[in-house]
C-alpha cells in the first residue's frame, strides 16, 4: 500500500507528493507526516491490506480529535490517498 500527500490546508509536516509504503507486515518506506501520524497511516494501510481495499482518501487535521490524539498539532489538516501498489 502506498500512501501519498494530496492535499494541506493550513500549516502541515510536509508538502504534498511526499510519499510512504507499508508492506503486509508493516515494514514502512518513507514518511508523510514526518513522524506525527504515520502510525495511524500504517494501521489504515494494515487494514486495507486485509480488506483487500484498492484506494481511499484520509484526513487528518487539528480540529479532528483524533487527529489529535495521532499527534498532528501542526494546525493544519492533511489529506492522503491510500492505494494499493502494483507492480
């Protein structure tokens, strides 16, 4: 599964285009977020794995509680699409 920046509003950890990957066994290549939401990214990645998911769109934000509570507390909001990788 990839993950990549798609959109920020207000102020976020990195631009949009940054990119990370998670393997089936939660191995992780790159970074989104620069550390404060990559966990959940990962366990949203783990689960599409499982749910055998093709893409979707998530977002994070300060407003958000769960936001949060995942450590975003940059005041922005971040908007990332999860998809499968094929090779």
């Amino acid at each position: 599964m990839v993950g990549r920046v798609v959109g920020i509003e207000g102020s976020g950890p990195r631009d949009a285009g940054a990119a990370m990957a998670v393997n089936e066994d939660g191995e992780v290549v790159g970074s989104v977020s620069g550390g404060c939401v990559e966990g959940a990214v990962v366990a949203e990645a783990l689960e599409m794995l499982r749910d055998r998911s093709s893409a979707k769109v998530v977002t994070f934000g300060y407003s958000d509680d769960e936001a949060f509570a995942v450590g975003l507390t940059c005041g922005g909001t971040i908007h990332l699409f999860l998809q499968e990788l094929s090779w």
